[in-house]
C-alpha cells in the first residue's frame, strides 16, 4: 500500500480519536525511524517515551523472537521463568517485596488504587479517599481518567467514581490541609510528565512522605513516565530520599512490548488475597521476557548513567536556544532523558516543521515542547535534533 491507501483506510475504518501526523511510519533502527516512503526520521518521542533502547534493538528482538517460539502466552494459572524472573527484578530494584505485571500504564495504577482502597480498610472502613494533583496524568480508565487531575480527560464521561481529590502539584500546605484519616493514599508523578515536565521542588516529597505516614495513608507513585532509568536513576524517587509504599511503571518497561505493573511492600500487599485481582494477559512470557531484556540491556550498557550524562548535553543545548531565542522559549527543563523547552505560543506548529525536517518531537500541554528519547542515545543525536530545532525556531521568529 502507499501513503495515502493507508491513511484513507485508517481514517475510514480507526475510531477517531487521534489527530494524527500525517506519515505512515514502516521500521526503525537505533534512534531513527522511516516513514513508507523511505524517509528517515531522528525520532525524540520514542513512542511517548517508550522505545528506551531505541528501534530494532538486537537484544531485545532476540528475546522476543526466541520466546516466541517457546509460549506467547499460557495464563496466570501457572508459574512461568520470565515472570518470576521479572518479579525478582521489580522488586531487588524498587526496594519494595511484591510485584504485580499488567498490560498498560493505566491497568498498573488501576490495580495500584484498587490495592491502596483494600488497604486503607484494614485500617477504617472510610479510609478510601485518594489525594491526586491538578494537571496529573495517570491514564485513560474511568478510575484512571478521575485520578487524572485535567477536566479535559474527564468531560462527558460523569458519573466518576468517587473518592478521588485534587490539589495544587508541589504545594505542602495544599496537601497538609486535603489530607486526613479518611485519606488511604496519596497518588503522585515524581515529575509531571504529559502535564508538562513539572518538577517537585527538592523537599516536596519528602514532605509528602512526612504527611503519609503521619495518616497512615499510601505514598503511590506513577513512575509510568519517569521510571526505567530515563531520570538518569532506574526510579525517580530515588533522587528525592525517599521511598514509596507502591510504584508503577509501564511506558518504557518492555521497551514497547504492552505492559505495565505495579509493586508494593510486603506490608500493603498483603492486604490483597487470592482471587482480589488478576490478568487474563498480565505478566504473560512473551512480555515478560522482553522487559527482562530490556532490564539486561539497562544494565550492560549503562543505560541509566548514559540517560543522565546525556540529559545534561541535552538541557545544555537546550539552554542555548533559549539564550538564542528569548521570544520564544522561556523556560528549559527536566531531568535526565526527561525534557521540556516551554513556548511562549502554542507549539504544534513547531513539532509539524521539525517533522518536515526529520525531527520526531511532541508538544504537550499546549505550549510545552517535550524530549523523551531513547536512552542509548549520544552526544550527535542531540545535535541533530537541536540543529533541526534551531532551524524551525529561526524560521518561527521571522
Ligand atoms: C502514559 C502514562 C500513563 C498511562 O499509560 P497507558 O499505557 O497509556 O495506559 C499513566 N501515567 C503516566 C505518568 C503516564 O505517562
């Protein structure tokens, strides 16, 4: 089929609910994707920060094909290696003692919620409320979706499940006042990724943990976003002093594999018994051995270290621009392979002309250009993307 077949039938058959840029992308390799058309794409959205060892990353399609001739799939009724192997993992890294695999981000912190409600009634039966942030993001569900703190997510699909609070990101005394003993948990983004790479000052959640543990409550965090090293830690809370009762992750952990989990102490665990939550697919072999790859890959090629080191070049380079173009970025930042430049105007236009020019950027919350590459990226990538980026904004200001 060429371009405009698959685009025709995509939009005559898709349910439409995705604007989409108009290419049809074909393969990848590294950091680069090529459209159908054969034209090659520098690509620093990574599938919303998801292909953390980049495209046709050899490891990995070696674990997913050689499991896939074993067992794709078999159910949760029996014990599989690559999930206790996973398990094993999940738990030695965050700390924490029981791990549960899903299928998405929103599946992971739905089953997180669902554990901190059973929780919160070991304790009283009215300790079910959920303290979330304004301009979160936790995914699409009806419960994910109310703890999601953007109306734009939650308009026209009222009745909402209730319990669910909202309060200013990185404001103690807005938490101090919402939390009480009805309160089982307290629902975070270290950093708030599609709301715009907002960061928590140095203390915040410090402070939150304070609170937390103050009323008993949970410390859940969506590590969804931040996770699987891309902060330049394999965790973000690990930069803040602090540890969770319960972390999710999803997006990078299968390296584009669905899947997602959740993990939490021994402690809230065990409010869950047999036959309180479950998986038809989660934690199935197939995935399961691609985020062990993934995790190997991590490892060998000091990925974490590589995510750190790279995300200060790319603040630095970003920072340049800003200095180059004050009209139009007035902020930069992130941490890590985490980044925003935020815009004086809205910046859709922007990410459309790096398109053209063979850059894969986003925009997210209006008027934030948003950097999540691959985190085995190197110093000429950057360049490249910041080349195009000055173009475009050089273009922009005239
Ligand atoms: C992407 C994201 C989600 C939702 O993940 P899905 O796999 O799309 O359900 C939840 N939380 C955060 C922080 C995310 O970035």
């Amino acid at each position: 089929m060429n371009k405009q077949e698959v685009i025709n039938l995509d939009n005559q058959n898709y349910l439409q609910v995705f604007s989409r840029n108009q290419i049809v992308l074909d393969h990848g390799e590294g950091p680069y994707v090529y459209d159908i058309e054969g034209k090659k794409y520098i690509d620093f959205l990574a599938g919303i920060a998801v292909n953390v060892l980049g495209h046709n990353h050899d490891k990995l399609v070696e674990a997913i094909s050689s499991q896939a001739k074993k067992l794709i799939h078999c159910s949760n009724l029996y014990y599989t290696e690559p999930q206790a192997c996973l398990a094993a993992t999940l738990t030695k890294l965050s700390g924490l003692d029981r791990a549960f695999v899903g299928n998405s981000g929103a599946e992971a912190n739905e089953g997180a919620l669902k554990l901190a409600r059973k929780y919160g009634k070991t304790i009283a039966d009215n300790k079910v409320e959920v303290i979330a942030a304004n301009n979160s993001f936790h995914g699409r569900t009806l419960t994910t979706l109310t703890a999601t703190g953007q109306p734009k997510y939650q308009k026209g699909y009222e009745p909402l499940p209730g319990g669910f609070k909202h309060i200013p990101f990185n404001d103690i005394k807005a938490l101090e006042e919402a939390i009480s003993d009805r309160t089982c948990a307290v629902f975070l983004e270290p950093i708030q990724g599609e709301g715009g790479v907002n960061m928590p000052d140095e203390n915040y959640l410090k402070e939150v943990r304070a609170l937390c543990d103050k009323y008993q409550a949970l410390l859940i965090l969506d590590e969804i976003q931040t996770g699987m090293g891309r902060t330049g830690t394999m965790f973000a809370f690990e930069q803040y002093g602090i540890v969770p009762d319960v972390v999710t992750l999803a997006k990078g952990l299968a390296g584009g594999v669905p899947i997602g989990a959740f993990i939490a102490s021994q402690k809230v665990a065990d409010a869950f018994s047999f036959g309180d939550h479950g998986s038809t697919f989660g934690g199935n072999p197939l995935a399961c051995s691609a985020a062990n790859a993934v995790f190997k890959a991590i490892e060998e090629e000091n990925l974490v270290d590589n995510a750190r080191q790279m995300g200060d070049y790319l603040n630095a380079k970003l920072n340049e621009l800003k200095e180059k173009y004050p009209n139009i970025i007035t902020e930069v930042r992130g941490k890590g392979l985490l980044a925003a430049a935020e815009l004086t105007c809205a910046g859709s236009g922007i990410v459309t002309k790096c398109l053209e020019k063979g850059a894969i950027i986003n925009c997210t919350a209006v008027n934030k250009l948003r950097f999540v590459p691959p985190l085995n990226i190197n110093k000429n990538h950057i360049d490249e993307v910041i080349d195009i980026l000055d173009d475009v904004l050089a273009s922009e200001e005239i």
